[in-house]
C-alpha cells in the first residue's frame, strides 16, 4: 500500500533485531505499484533477460546487507516469497518464530472500532517445510499455518486470479480476472511511476496465482469529518498483519495443517513462505493491499519476541504480584493506547483501549489463573505475577 518506500524502510520495531540468516529460494511477485524490475538491471541489462535467479540474488544481498532493513514487497493477492533458513526453527512451547512486516496500529483511529486495533495491515498467509529428506531443497511436504480466519466464512481456500500485461501499454492499470468472474485492477499511483508493475521477469504476458484468500480487512471510516481507509488487523496467525513488537505477531507451529486440513506435528522447520493473501484496491490513494516481507525473527524459546522491563516512570502495574485487581499507570498521554495482556505462550487475553488523556485504569485480575502474564501498554511489556 502507499506510504511505504520499496527498497529502505524503518521498521515500527523498539527492540533489539536479532533476524535469522536466510537464502531466498523464490520470488514470485504478483503486480503492485512497489514492483520494477529496473532496480533488478545490471547496468546495460535489457529487461527481457533479466532472470527471476538474478532477482533471487540481488534480493539476497540486499536482505543481508546491516547496515539497512530491507523489505520487499509481494505485490497484490497470490505474490510470495519463498526462503530457506540457514538454522531450522525448533517447535518450542508456544510461539516459535515472527515473520516481520512493517504493519503498524493507527492509534488514533482503532478505538472507534471496538476491540479491533488497525492502521495498516496486509496479512499474508504463512506455510512451513521442514527439510525431511535432508537433501537442502524444499522438496518435502508444505503445511499451512491456519490462522485466526482460517475458517471464516468468507474465507475462499481455491481462489485463482490471473493477471494480465499488455506490452502495447505497460504502464497502464494491470487487468486481472478471477477464476470464477470477478474482474479488476492493480492501479497505476501517481506516486509510483516505474514503467510497469507488473513482473515481467517472471512472464511476458500473464500470471496466475490461486490458494486461499481471507476476507477483505480494509475499512473506510470516517474521522472528524475526513475519510480514511483503515486496514484491521486479523487476531493472530498471519504475516505483516499485527505489528512487529506486537505478542499477537509470534507464529506456533503448532497452528501448522495439512491439506486436509488436520493438525501436524513439527519439531522443526527449514523453509518459509509468504503470500499476499487478500485481493483489495481500496483507490487509487491507497492502491493494492501488499504483503510485505522484512524477514524471519527465531523466538528460541522467548515466546514473546520482546524482554520485559521492571516498573519504571513511564509504566506502572501496582501491586505486582497480585491478587484481584491491579493498577496500570503510564505517564500522561494525550494518544489512545492500546493494553493487552498475554500468556507466556503468546496467546492474547485482553485487549482494551486506554482514551486519550487517561493516564491508568484499573484491571480486575481475581478470575486469572495464578502465573506470570505479560502486560503490554505504552510501548512497554512488563512481567506480571498473578498469586
Ligand atoms: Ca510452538
Ligand atoms: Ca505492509
Ligand atoms: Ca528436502
């Protein structure tokens, strides 16, 4: 979507990345206005031999590159990226693993939404190999992480779509037509003025992508007095869709399924993909709705992703441990705020909004289960015991 540069962004992350190390196996791409294959040339290169291995490459090197967080972009429904890690993810209690996007909370506009925080949310749709044959490639069986819309009604598990160039006029809308008659674009943003978006490295005439496509999550609201389009983000489960630091972002293999559909039992994963896995254009302010992909994050067992800190000035829980209610103070913020608190499997509890100008409220914990939860508020996690 608009609003985010292609190839050097600044990830909505306050902690410490440690990213796993990674080859990319596969880029497929689907169109969008963050894709040109111009930026893939060798100097002198003409397009049409440019080589989807060489863009495999050049991504590489920009992936590993520290000096910068890349992110690259899946384009519109059914674009993926596909990567090999150079350590497997172990299957640990809980959540084992984030893919990082670049998803953010709007938190000035997600309290009018009830208890459904969004600002700008592209989920994709996660699917895990491990390498059971041992040989290095991803030639074993795949497996779906089914996340929170996996079974929603307006969920469609065999959508195909095709999209179409037309080299008499590349740098048009891109057509696309689905399998069963829906018809559409990729729109052209004055914004992005590459000659095309379409990949033309990996076709020079049409693409098809089909798998599962999730409702769509792009709301226009309205806020004193101006429109604006929100994208909610989906409970849990799904790539680029709750932010970074977000609990909500951990992936559990345990959540992994196989084509029927049945749970499976992974120790451990060597392969990830992602696909961009809603098909929306809100306009053409907005363009399409895009996975983004900033790379993989291992939680080796730090379930969470995020280190708790102790109490300080600019968040308070008191008492700590406690018995049937607690206190929740941060310092004075004009800003709504979102609190959640999580089980150490990553799992979220609560969810509520804090309005603006309210500097603490108060939980009832006497119905919690005795143990250690982790209270996020404020841009801070803390550790919290329940007696
Ligand atoms: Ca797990
Ligand atoms: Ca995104
Ligand atoms: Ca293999």
């Amino acid at each position: 979507m608009k609003h985010f540069v292609f190839a050097l962004a600044c990830l909505p992350w306050t902690g410490t990345v440690a990213q796993e190390s990674f080859r990319i196996l596969d880029y497929s791409p689907a169109p969008g206005q963050f894709i040109d294959y111009t930026q893939f040339l060798y100097p002198g290169q003409r397009a049409q031999d440019l080589k989807a291995t060489q863009v495999c490459h050049i991504l590489d090197s920009l992936y590993k590159e520290a000096s910068f967080i890349y992110i690259a972009s899946l384009g519109g429904f059914g674009g993926s990226i596909t990567v090999k890690l150079n350590k497997p993810v172990p299957n640990r209690e809980g959540a084992d693993f984030k893919v990082l996007g670049n998803a953010f909370y709007d938190a000035a506009h997600t309290p009018q939404l009830s208890d459904t925080p969004g600002g700008s949310s592209e989920p994709g749709i996660i699917w895990v190999s491990r390498d059971g044959n041992g040989n290095g490639i991803a030639d074993d069986p795949w497996y779906e992480i089914a996340g929170s819309e996996h079974h929603h009604p307006q969920t469609v598990s065999d959508y195909a779509l095709t999209y179409y160039f037309d080299p008499a006029n590349p740098s048009t809308h891109i057509a696309y037509k689905s399998a069963t008659g829906d018809t559409g674009h990729i729109f052209r943003i004055s914004a992005h003025t590459q000659p095309t978006y379409f990949p033309i490295w990996l076709s020079a005439d049409s693409l098809t992508f089909s798998g599962r496509k999730l409702p769509p999550n792009a709301r226009l609201i309205e806020n004193n007095g101006r429109k604006q389009w929100l994208m909610l983000c989906y409970p849990y489960g799904y790539a680029d869709n709750q932010p970074n630091n977000s609990l909500s972002c951990g992936i559990d293999l345990d959540w992994a399924v196989d084509s029927s559909g049945m749970p499976v039992a992974l120790e451990q994963v060597d392969f990830i993909k992602v696909v961009c896995a809603t098909n929306q254009q809100p306009d053409l302010s907005v363009g399409e709705i895009s996975t983004e992909f900033a790379g993989i994050l291992a939680l080796h067992g730090d379930n969470t992703g995020l280190k708790p800190v102790e109490n300080g000035t600019d968040l308070k829980v008191f008492p700590n441990p406690c018995q049937d209610r607690i206190r929740v103070q941060r310092a004075a913020s004009a800003q709504a705020e979102w609190l959640c608190v999580f089980d150490l499997s990553g799992r979220c509890l609560l969810r509520l909004c804090v309005p603006a100008g309210q500097n603490g409220i108060e939980l009832e914990t006497d119905s919690w289960h005795p143990g250690i939860y982790l209270l996020r508020f404020a841009g801070k996690t803390l550790k919290l015991v329940k007696l």
